[in-house]
C-alpha cells in the first residue's frame, strides 16, 4: 500500500496537456445528457463503436452515431482509425477530463449553462444507480466502503472556493484513471475503480424570506 505521504498532489485546475476547458462552442456542444453520457462512457471504458454505446445507453444506434458526429465535430472525440475498418467506425475520447471554469458563460449562454450542468447531474444519477444494483453482489470489503452521505455547511462564497480546491488537491493525490483505462497501470492488488461524485449546491436564502425573518 502507498503511504499517504509519498503521493504526489497535483495542483487543482485544469491540465492543458489532458483536459479541455469548456468555452460557448464547446458549452453548447454538450449541452445534452446523452453527449455527456457518450463522453463519459469513451473515458472510462475506452475506445468503442456507436453500436456497443448504444447497447450501454440502451439507445438506437443511429442516435449514438449522430451525437458521436457532433462531439467530433466540436473536438471532444475522434475517430480511432488504428481499430476501425470500413464496417464499424470506432471513436476515442480526446481528453481526459472536462472543466467548466468560465462562470461569465452563465449569463451570456444561460441555457446552454443549464442544460449542460443538468446533463452531469443526470449522468451521476445514472451512474450511483448503475453502483448501488451491484450492491448485493459486491465483495463484502467494497460493500462496507460504499456511502452515500451529505453535509449541510454554512459558508461565504470565498469559503466554498477554498473548499473546492482543498478536496480536488486531496483527490489529486491518489490514482487517476487515464484517458485509456484498459491501458492503465491497475494499481496494487485489490485496487479497483472506484466513482466520486462531488456536489456542492449552493442554496441561497430567498430575499423575501430574509425580509419577513429579519429581526424587529
């Protein structure tokens, strides 16, 4: 087992060797759940064809095969010519992960913001699902590890971004999957992949509450 103090951290933010940073092209480009769901599917398994990800979305392929053709367009996927031949295409994730770090594309592209951080929710969704039907028949050490938990913190703006970054330089210490997983180092015996889903859901209070609770 490595010991904790021998990980290296790699400091939260984007890696411009591996991630792509969302700009309104890009923004706009997945802002549907089945291309977030597409992504993230190539990331995780790797390279595969329309049909096999249509099987896993339980989709037509002609659905996959049209979403496929615009994430490619936008640059988020390519095809894999080293696998494909002239039946079957195969296609490759580009990048390794995704950040949404321009917060100004809230208010010039409001929907399009919208609709993709509804699309990552309903790809986690998916994917705790996924998880938790494996539950009974997952090894009993896995099993007691699994958690489901929220916290509710009172916080400044400025105190959830330190927060942020404080949890993604601890997660940046421990393995990461790679752009292709089945190429990747599998760690020490035992290691399994393993899927954080972080949320942090601000909730402001509404004006017209904070009026009427107001002292007098």
């Amino acid at each position: 087992m490595t010991d904790p103090s021998e990980r290296t951290a790699r400091p939260p933010g984007p890696d411009p060797a591996t991630d792509v940073v969302l700009d309104a092209k890009g923004l706009r480009a997945l802002a549907h759940p089945v291309r977030v769901q597409l992504v993230g599917l190539l990331r995780l398994h790797g390279p595969s064809t329309a049909t096999r990800l249509a099987e896993r979305l339980s989709l037509a392929s002609g659905v996959t095969s049209y979403h496929l053709r615009q994430l490619a367009a936008a640059g988020f996927v390519e095809e894999d010519t080293e696998r494909g031949n002239a039946r079957e295409r195969w296609w490759r994730a580009v990048h390794q992960a995704t950040w949404f770090t321009d917060k100004d594309l809230a208010d010039s592209e409001p929907e399009a913001v919208l609709a993709y951080l509804r699309s990552v929710a309903d790809t986690h969704t998916l994917r705790t699902r996924l998880a938790l039907g494996q539950f009974p028949s997952m090894p009993r050490p896995w099993r007691d590890r699994l958690g489901l938990s929220d916290w509710v913190l009172r916080l400044t703006p400025e105190e959830a971004r330190e927060l942020g970054d404080e949890l993604r330089s601890v997660l940046s210490r421990y393995r990461q999957e790679q752009l292709a997983p089945l190429d990747a180092d599998p760690g020490p015996e035992g290691a399994e992949r393993v899927m954080l889903v972080l949320h942090m859901l601000p909730e402001p209070a509404d004006p017209d509450a904070a009026v009427e609770n107001r002292p007098r």
